[in-house]
C-alpha cells in the first residue's frame, strides 16, 4: 500500500508518484505595447499543482520566467521590436514536471490611441502622421514633413474624407491599403504582403476614410503599421494605430496559435 505524507500546504505527497502531468497546450501570445499576454488551456490531472512559464531568445535555451496557477501570464520585461519565444510546463504537487509546451513567440510593438488629424487642405499643419515621432509622444504633424508616413484631407468637391500614404510633397513613400471593417486592433493580426498577388497597396495612395475601418501601411523604412479609423467629425479623423519597430516584421496585432519557424 502507498503511504501519503502531507507537503507545505498540507496536500497530500505519494513519493512513489514518478508520472508527470501532460505538457501544456494551445499556448497562444498577444502582442502588447511593450509587454507579451500568455494564454494556454487548462491541465486535466488532479494533482496539478502549478505551471512554470520559459522565454527564450533563440527557441532552444529556455530560461524559468515564472511560475503560477494560472493559465496565463503577462510578460512586461519585453522591449518593442523584439521578439521572444515562449513555453509552458506544468508540475504537480509532487514535483514532477511536464515537458514543454509546444513554442510560440512574439514580438510586442507600440500602440497609441485617440490621434487628432485636421484636414490637409484647410489645416496641413496638423494633417500629416509619422510613426517615428509618434514613439516619443508627438501627434499630428505637417502633411508636407518629410516624415509624414501619411495625411488625411477632404476631397473636393464633396470634402469626402481620405487618408493618403506618404506626405503632400511626394518627398516620403508609404505603401498603403484598406484592409476593411473592424471590431478592433484584434482583427488585424499580421500585415499582408506587399508582394503577394491580388494585396491591394498602394504606393502614396489614397483611400477613402470610414469610421471602423483599418489601413495597414508600410512605411519607406520598410515598418508595418495599422490605423483604425474610430471617428470622423467634420474636417477632423480621430484613430488608433500601431506600429511595428522591426523592419519587415508583418506582426501588429494580438496573434494566431504559432510555432517555432
């Protein structure tokens, strides 16, 4: 007969127990601003007693991040631009330890929200955007800077709004689309590519403007981003947008279950 002896927290230890909980599943990452949010299903076994959470930066040397009870973790000791893998074990109370996870990674970008833009033809001062300076705070710029990744103006003679790639003086190029209607950043999980047959971008195009829609840029440097379209109020667009500081790197948005490349 086994005998049980009882463990810090007063649950019951079989040190005859070798066999280790399964190694997690459906570990999915969501990209943040400068942080990573981990997901990944429940374990089955009864004496379940933890997960411990890996990171890595090359997928092989897994180092211990955490461990928690629950099924997900938020990694804020990322940066922007950097991408991380990921992987989970689970243990039960008497130590043993699963194998890890299938690997999933992740590379978190920044984000900004509620961005003003004034029509190009009545107020260029404030018309254009550029994601660079965006990073330190700033909003609408000039649509004729030679950083303006983009600008919004009212067509004429109807004043049908329109968002434009790359600045009024034809100095900046940015590729650019409408991707569609959306729910939100969530939506859009990765940039299309540019070089792919029927991707509908645009180089310094222009595109109508609706309210709930996403535009998906790439910039002359080579940067995805997105912009969502949350108001129109006369001569002003009001959006969201997020930006991804890797070059080529098509991640913008909270991601699809993936594995290692």
């Amino acid at each position: 007969m086994l005998t049980f002896s009882c463990g810090d927290d007063g649950g019951p230890v079989d040190p005859g127990d070798i066999y280790a909980p399964t190694a997690p599943v459906g570990l999915i990452p969501i990209t943040g601003d400068q942080n990573v949010l981990l997901y990944w299903r429940s374990n089955l076994e009864t004496d379940l007693e933890a997960y411990n959470v890996y990171w890595s930066f090359n997928s092989t040397e897994f180092n211990l991040m955490a461990t928690t009870v629950d099924t997900n973790y938020v990694d804020m000791d990322v940066r922007n631009g950097e991408t991380v893998y990921y992987a989970v074990s689970a243990f039960d109370v008497n130590g043993n330890e699963s194998e890890l996870s299938i690997a999933t990674f992740d590379t978190p970008r920044p984000a900004g929200y509620d961005i003003q833009l004034t029509d190009a033809n009545a107020s260029p001062s404030t018309a254009g955007f550029s994601f660079e300076r965006a990073l330190s705070g700033e909003g609408g710029i000039s649509a004729d800077s030679q950083n303006a990744d983009f600008y919004f103006y009212l067509g004429e003679p109807d004043e049908t709004p329109y968002i434009k790639g790359g600045n009024r003086t034809g100095t900046r190029n940015t590729n650019i689309m409408m991707w569609g209607s959306t729910n939100s950043f969530a939506d859009m999980t990765y940039a299309p590519d540019p070089n792919a047959p029927l991707n509908s971008y645009v180089m310094n195009g222009s595109w109508p403007a609706y309210t709930g829609y996403t535009y998906v840029l790439q910039t002359q440097d080579g940067n995805f981003a997105q912009v969502r379209i949350t108001n129109l109020i006369g001569d002003y667009m009001i959006f969201d947008w997020a930006y991804q500081t890797a070059p080529y790197n098509p991640e913008l948005a909270p991601s699809v279950p993936r594995t290692n490349p």
